[in-house]
C-alpha cells in the first residue's frame, strides 16, 4: 500500500527537487548500501524545514512521540514497518513491554501510546504497558479523549530481566527519552533487547554530536547527487555555556549568534535568496524547560 497525497503541486518543481526526483535509483540503492553498514533506529521522527530551495532537519527524536497523528490510510504501512524492524531483532518475538514517559497528563501524548500499542498489537505482538513513575504500585488505567482507556503497570525487575506481573517480554520498547538519566530499573539488562539503546536516551547524548554525524551523511549524500550540501543541511555551531537568570555567556552568545547569520547571508547571496536569514539557539540535551527562540538580529 502507498500513501496518497490528496495536495495537489500549485506551480513548478523547485530545481532541488527535481534533481531529487531524477535521482531516485541511485538514491535508493545508496541507501540500501548505508543500511548495511549502519544499522538504522529502531524508530524515530525527523523535524524537516522546506523553504523551497532548501529541504533540511532541524530535529531528531529517537523516542518519538507523533504516532498519534498518522492518518488511518498510514497505519498499515506502520504495521508492516514494526513487524520488518521486529523481525531483524527478534524474530520469535512475542511479548513487547512497552515504557512510555511519564506524561499521564498529557492527552496528546497518551493518543500517541494508544497508538504505539495498537501498531505493535497488530503486528502481532501482546503488549503491555509499563511505567517508570514510582507512584504507580498496581494496574492504573487512564483515561484517553475518545473515551478508552490505557493501563500502566508497575514494572518489575527479577535479576537481569524486567517485566510486569505474569509478563515476561523478550524485548522492551522505550518512549521515554530518558532525560532524567537512567533509572536504576533499566540498567544491566543482558537478556533482553532494549530498544532503543540506553545511550540514544538526553541523558547522554548531544544535539552537537547529531549535528556533526549529519553533517558527514550530508555531505556524502551530496556528493551522489552533485549539489551543494547546505541546500540539505542547516548550518550548526556548539555554543557557550550561558545562564540567562545571571546574563553570564550571552555575549559570546550573541558574537556565535551574529557569525552564524553572516554565513547564512553569503550562503543567501550565492543563491539569490532575499529572505531575511535567522539562527535557532537551543540546548544542547533534550528540553529541560527551555524553549527554543530564533534570532533574527544578534544585537536584539
């Protein structure tokens, strides 16, 4: 099954995307090639910016929480995706424990598990839900807006193996982004697949790294296809250390922020772009309650 498009185009292919479009084969093939020398998240979701002339991602979750807003005509494709990713791990699989966030309050995010649950159900998987939050000590159901409901679990941890009551699962599925560090509970687990890896999770890794590995991808992806790689690729610097309560690292912020948009500019100016070029500042791990916010202008 294809997914179709109900948008119709309302004027000219854009050059990159016609150079995309002719390039499918060896597109295609190259990929084929990477996915036998790196093995692919197990699942994931990519913030993509299109200005037209410029197509790149500004975001990678590896603990995606959007499954929720696929359509109904996307789902079997969801399903046969989660029974492929399946099989290469565990082919005998048969019970997934699935660890959501801790967010019971958020309905949007919950619609995103009921979803997850469903996907995996059909690809023929019993799963479960089990929950990281402490305050959970028996079956908790929670309500969802179409009206069912989802039922967390207190997990369980036996040895090397976690699991619920009467629930063993050989493979336990992550959608917590593990912000917090990792709890004790998913740490020294030899005999069962922990998707994704514990080191994918904020508490270790780096939106700097992420942007540096894409980077190199870029600009072989580039190459294959003879363009310039900014065009599939926003530009990234590591920052400074900065406490906006004290004010302490905003200048060397601001001259970070201000050579940014002067290489924007040129890159602007190479291609006759008139748009007014901004820089997006945002922490280096995860949220942490700190929004991202674009600078248009570094003395602002």
């Amino acid at each position: 099954m294809v997914p179709h498009l109900i948008t119709a185009l309302t004027g000219p292919i854009n050059e990159l995307e016609a150079r995309v479009l002719d390039s499918m084969p060896a597109i295609e093939r190259w990929f084929r090639l990477e996915w036998m020398e790196h093995t692919p998240p197990f699942y994931s979701s990519v913030d993509l910016r299109n200005a037209g002339f410029k197509l790149a991602p500004v975001d990678t979750n590896l603990f995606p929480s959007g499954f929720n807003n696929l359509t109904p005509e996307m789902l079997p494709l969801a399903v046969q995706a989660a029974m492929a990713a399946i099989e290469k791990i565990c082919p005998e699989a048969k019970n997934l424990l699935l660890v959501p966030g801790v967010q019971s309050q958020n309905s949007f995010y919950l619609s995103n598990v009921q979803r997850l649950v469903r996907i995996f159900t059909q690809a023929g998987l019993n799963v479960r839900l089990g929950s990281l939050d402490e305050a959970i000590k028996a079956p908790t159901p929670v309500a969802l807006p179409d009206g069912s409901e989802l039922v967390l679990e207190p997990l369980l941890r036996t040895r090397g193996r976690l699991g619920l009551k009467d629930f063993d699962p050989c493979t336990i599925l992550l959608n917590n982004d593990l912000s917090a560090g990792v709890p004790r509970a998913l740490q020294h687990l030899h005999e069962q697949y922990l998707l994704p890896p514990l080191h994918a999770g904020w508490g270790v890794r780096r939106k700097s790294r992420h942007c540096q590995s894409y980077e190199e991808v870029a600009k072989k992806f580039a190459k294959l296809l003879g363009m310039d790689p900014w065009l599939i690729h926003p530009m990234t610097a590591t920052g400074v250390e900065v406490d906006f309560a004290s004010g302490a690292g905003l200048d060397a912020l601001q001259t970070q922020a201000d050579a940014q948009l002067t290489k924007v500019r040129r890159k602007y100016k190479e291609y006759g772009t008139n748009e007014k070029p901004f820089v997006v500042v945002k922490t280096d791990s995860g949220a942490h309650g700190f929004s991202p916010f674009s600078v248009r202008d570094a003395k602002d």
